[in-house]
C-alpha cells in the first residue's frame, strides 16, 4: 500500500462537494485530512486511478494533484494527531 497527497482547489461556488470528499475517504484505507485543501490516504491504486475517479466530482475550474510520497516529508503547524499520523504512514 501506498502514500498519496491530494490537493485540491475547489472554486465552484455553492458546488456540492460531499461526494468528492466522500471519495477520497473511501479509496484511502487510512487516511488523514491535513489542512483544508490536502488530504494524504494509504492506497493500494495507483497516482492516476486516484486522479480519475476523484476528477469525475469535481467542476470544471476546480483543481487538483495526486502525488506518490516516497516516505521523506517535513511539516509544521500541522496538529498532533496529523503529525502521529504523518510519522506512522509515511
């Protein structure tokens, strides 16, 4: 299983976008929201299976990455329960 970062920028004003969190709750086996725009989930699909089914829920001028994490991260300001989280899944 892998680590992936999602983020995102979500600019549809009064969009639905419940299904799209939703989403990437349930394609991460583990997964922690880190800021209000950045999600990193345990996954065993890959960068680009990720970014399609998450883009189906997204409107047009949204945006959004998926990166692969290699396991070397660095942080601050994030709060101690991401931060355990970050040090156990990474």
């Amino acid at each position: 299983m892998h680590s992936y970062l999602i983020s995102f920028e979500l600019n549809q004003r009064n969009g639905n976008y419940a299904p799209f969190f939703k989403k990437i709750e349930s394609i991460g086996a583990n997964w922690a929201n880190c800021t209000s725009s950045v999600y990193i989930i345990k996954s065993n699909l890959n960068a680009n299976d990720i970014l399609s089914i998450l883009n189906q829920l997204l409107y047009r001028n949204d945006r959004l990455i998926v990166c692969h994490l290699s396991g070397h991260a660095a942080w601050s300001g994030i709060d101690y329960q991401i931060s355990d989280w970050l040090n156990t899944n990474l």
